[in-house]
C-alpha cells in the first residue's frame, strides 16, 4: 500500500489565502488581513505563514509592501512561464495532450481572430511582418523565437486574454520540438504561416484551421 504524501503546512495555508480571495471578491491592489490576524485565522505561526506569503509573493499572487502589509497581486506569466521552462524536462508531460490541446487552444480563437482582422488592418498587418521576419531569419534560435511570437500574437488577436495566458505555457513544453525543427523545414513552416494568414484575411476560417492544424500536428512526428 501505498503511503499518501502529507501536504506541506506552506503549501495548505497558500490555497487557503488564494480561497479566502476568491470568496471575499478581492482585486488587485485590495488589501489582505495583517500577517497576525491571517496566522490566528489559519491557526499557525507567522513563520508558517510568511513561508506561504512567499510562495504567492513568486506567482504575482500577493504583494508584500512596508507600510501597507498585503495586498492582492497581479499573476506574472511571464515569471510562471520562466520558472516552468526551467523544469520542463522534469515534468512528465504527455507529448501527444500537449499538441492536441494547442490544435483546441489556437483553431478554437480563430474566429475571433478573422472578425477582428476585419475590423482592424493593423492585426493583419502584424502577422504578415512577423512572416517577412520568418524568411530572413537565419539561425534556429532566431526562427524558434519569432515562431513563439507568431502564436503568440494569433492568441493576442482573438482579444481573449485567459487564452494568450494558457498558450504561454503550453509553449514552454514546445520548446523541445521547435529545437529538434531541421533547416530544410524551416521553409515549410514559414509558408505554413503565410498560409494562415492568408485565408484569415480572406475570411475563409475553415482553411486557417485545418492549415493550423497541420501546423501544429507535424510536431507529432517527433514524438
């Protein structure tokens, strides 16, 4: 039988702070109880509690300042995404979940992105530059970063901001793929993106799914 792991006394009193900010509707910048009356409520030490404050201190969750005490954060995906990058490697992440939820995350905004596109010049605009970049890029490192960029900015122009956060981390465990990317398909993927941004500016939706669909999904082959 095996022995069920005991949660860390840190880690239990973090979500209860993260609950306690949900059920009490806070925003960012609202203030918290004061490190006393939160380590009476939770019944712990302040050590205890200081411990979990950090943690969420790292996330962008919480904010410490001298004077005010605690207040709400603003969630950094950037550190988040940086910090899990870091382990990517240690997670035990299945390769096929994770193209299928990038086929699900990036086709599904797709929509939103041509109705946008037509209202607004500037995102097709955008596109088409980070594809001219595509074709004078002439190192991996170079092609890897404007491709993040590329995804990024199809994510961006849906408008829907809790999807760009999720595609921000979907593509740190990417990043093995995109390194194992040969030259000799370095041309392929940048007509793939032209490709996509075509029929999007056509308003032809069902073509820029199924051409980002194939994108996505030739990473299977190195799985």
């Amino acid at each position: 039988m095996q022995t069920l792991r005991r949660p860390k006394v840190r880690d239990q009193v973090a979500y209860q702070i993260q609950q306690y900010i949900v059920a009490q509707k806070l925003g960012s910048g609202d203030r918290l109880p004061t490190e006393s009356k939160l380590a009476e409520t939770f019944g712990i030490s302040r050590l205890s509690l200081r411990e979990a404050t950090k943690a969420l201190e790292f996330l962008g969750i919480v904010e410490s300042k001298a004077g005010v005490g605690l207040t709400v954060g603003r969630i950094d995906m950037g550190r988040i995404t940086e910090h899990l990058s870091f382990h990517s490697d240690l997670l035990d992440a299945d390769p096929q979940q994770l193209i299928d939820s990038r086929v699900i995350l990036e086709t599904g905004v797709l929509p939103h992105v041509a109705r946008r596109m037509k209202a607004d010049s500037s995102i097709e605009q955008q596109l088409r530059t980070l594809v001219d970049r595509f074709r004078s890029a002439r190192d991996l490192k170079t092609w890897i970063a404007l491709d993040i960029e590329f995804h990024r900015t199809l994510l961006e122009a849906s408008g829907l901001k809790p999807l760009v956060a999720f595609g921000e981390l979907l593509h740190v465990f990417f990043q093995r793929f995109r390194e194992s990317v040969k030259k000799a398909e370095w041309k392929d993927g940048v007509e793939s993106h032209q490709r996509i941004v075509d029929s999007l500016s056509a308003g032809d939706v069902a073509a820029a799914t199924a051409e980002l669909r194939k994108h996505i999904e030739f990473h299977q082959e190195r799985i």
